[in-house]
C-alpha cells in the first residue's frame, strides 16, 4: 500500500515536470500563506504543502468531501478533487513462545502511508466561512504595483488581442475561448515577473488559427510531445524578445528550466538540428505581431545593418 502511495506521489511530480512545471516554484503567490485545512486552519505540511501548492487555485484553504457538507456546501459538478497523504499509527500484535512454551503477546507500533482526497475552496459553492473573506481581501491588498508603462504599451498596442482576465491563480492562454489568465497583479513576486510571464502568454496566444495558425497551438498538441515542447520554446524566446524591447530583465525562463530537458529530448529523438532555430524564426514573428511591426518595416531594418 506505501508504495503505491509513494507511486502516485512520484508520478505527479514527474508528470508536472514533464509539461514544464516547475512545482516548488512560481514567481506569483498563489494565495496568502501555505496550503492549510478551512476548519482547522492548520497547514499541510512536507510533501503536500507541494501536492496542493502545486494545483495553482487562488485560495489557500481545502476540505475534504465531508467538510464541505458540514458547511452546508457542495462540490460544483466535474472538479476533481487532489491528494493529501499522511502517515497513520497502529499496533501489531505478534505471539512468540518462550523457552518455557509460554506464549508471549508483543504489540509494537507501526506506521503505514495513507491517503485520502480534498477540495480546494475554489472547487465548492455554498461554503460562507470567514477565513474565505479575509484571504481574499488579503490578496487584493498585497503589496503595490507599479505597472512599466513600455509593457503596458505592448499590451494595448496588440491588435486583436485575445480576451485578458484576472480570475484565477494561475497563468495560462487558452486557445478555444482565445483567453489569456493571469494571476492577480499585486501577486507577483515583482512587476518584471508579471511582464515576462504575461509575454510568455501573449507569444501563445499569436499561434490561434485567427493569427499566425501556429500547429503547436491551432492542434493543441500534447504535453510533452515534439509540438508541446516546440511550442513552449517558441514562447519562451518571444517572450526574451519582448522584454529585450521592453527593457525589463525576462525572469520566466529561470522559473521553467524542466522544458530545457524537453527541448534537449526533442533534439535528440527527432535528430531535429533546426527546432532552435525555427522556434527563433517563429518567436520573431509572433514578437512583430504583438508589436506590429510590418513587413516593409522589418525590410528596412534588415537593409540597414
């Protein structure tokens, strides 16, 4: 039983890094303190401050299915509920014979790994707790943000940009709503981390088919697979392209070193010496996209050097 829970564990964060998730590091906060139960307010600690830290909900706080229904809540239809482990004590009990052919009972204490499932508040409806009140208001009081006024102006200056959104804790673009998601601004852990990672977003969203119909984004391609990984290089380099412009330090890269080893596996399978430099060649055309930089424009620079 241990070892299967050990299996699941490890297979989580393998499956994690292999779609370029870096679990034990984030530049945003993805709520105010660690990972902790609702009703006891106690923090998850050891290898589920990781297992739940890592889902990316912008709440801190989870119950288990009957936690939820204690609060009179209910879980909305389709969430899946994530994995806690604990070690839980028992008493064996084992009868030796002595040399007289007297019956020893010996109890000792053992610990075996267990687990079981819990929600995150983001996950529930009907669920009004206190706690759930102040972490929110927490979030929105974080620390200033000073936008740079050079990204902002990338932003803006996107023609047919896709939707940008504020909701959830996490970042991500997502292709069938043509939607960008990023993590409350305050959250970060600077301005440049918000930039870069919001770059980083913006370079996927040019693959939609109303834009550059990028294979990597149009087909939605598989984690982890030749066009997954082509695809994240691409946005990594676009978005090393548009801090360069921007003038800000690009700080995504340091926070997705597990696509290096997807990278590095592509080149080596596919024996595909031109993936660097097509993903470059793709990235500068997303870059010029965002920032509209014509054909004629792009001439007369290649003239000039």
């Amino acid at each position: 039983m241990a070892s299967k829970v050990f299996e699941i564990v490890t297979e989580k964060i393998i499956e994690l890094l292999e779609k370029g998730v870096v679990p034990w590091h984030r530049p945003w906060k993805a709520g105010v303190g660690a990972p902790c139960n609702l009703i006891s307010n106690k923090p998850y600690r050891g290898i589920n401050a990781f297992l739940l830290g890592m889902t990316f909900y912008s709440s801190r706080y989870w119950l288990s299915f009957n936690q939820v229904k204690q609060l009179g809540g209910w879980v909305r239809k389709g969430e899946k509920a994530s994995m806690v482990v604990f070690f839980k004590k028992y008493k064996k009990t084992t009868a030796e014979t002595n040399q007289e052919d007297e019956i020893d009972i010996n109890r000792f204490n053992s610990f075996v790994l267990r687990y079981y499932y819990v929600f995150n508040s983001d996950q529930v409806e009907g669920v009004d707790h206190k706690r759930l009140v102040e972490a929110s208001e927490s979030i929105k009081n974080l620390a200033e943000f000073n936008p740079i006024e050079k990204c902002e102006a990338f932003w803006n200056g996107y023609k047919n940009a896709p939707e940008l959104k504020h909701d959830q804790q996490r970042a991500f673009y997502r292709p069938a709503h043509d939607l960008i998601n990023m993590p409350v601004k305050t959250s970060f852990d600077s301005e440049n981390e918000y930039y870069s990672t919001l770059f980083h977003e913006m370079i996927h969203s040019t693959g939609h088919e109303a834009r550059l119909n990028r294979k990597g984004i149009a087909e939605l391609s598989a984690f982890g697979g030749h066009e997954y990984s082509k695809e994240e290089l691409i946005a990594e380099m676009g978005a090393a392209f548009l801090c360069a412009y921007a003038e800000i330090e690009n700080k995504t890269i340091d926070n997705q070193a597990a696509y290096i080893s997807n990278w590095l596996s592509a080149l080596k399978q596919k024996n595909n010496f031109r993936l660097v430099i097509d993903a470059a060649s793709a990235a500068q055309k997303a870059t010029d996209l965002i920032l509209g930089i014509k054909k004629e424009d792009k001439a007369e620079q290649e003239e000039g050097e």
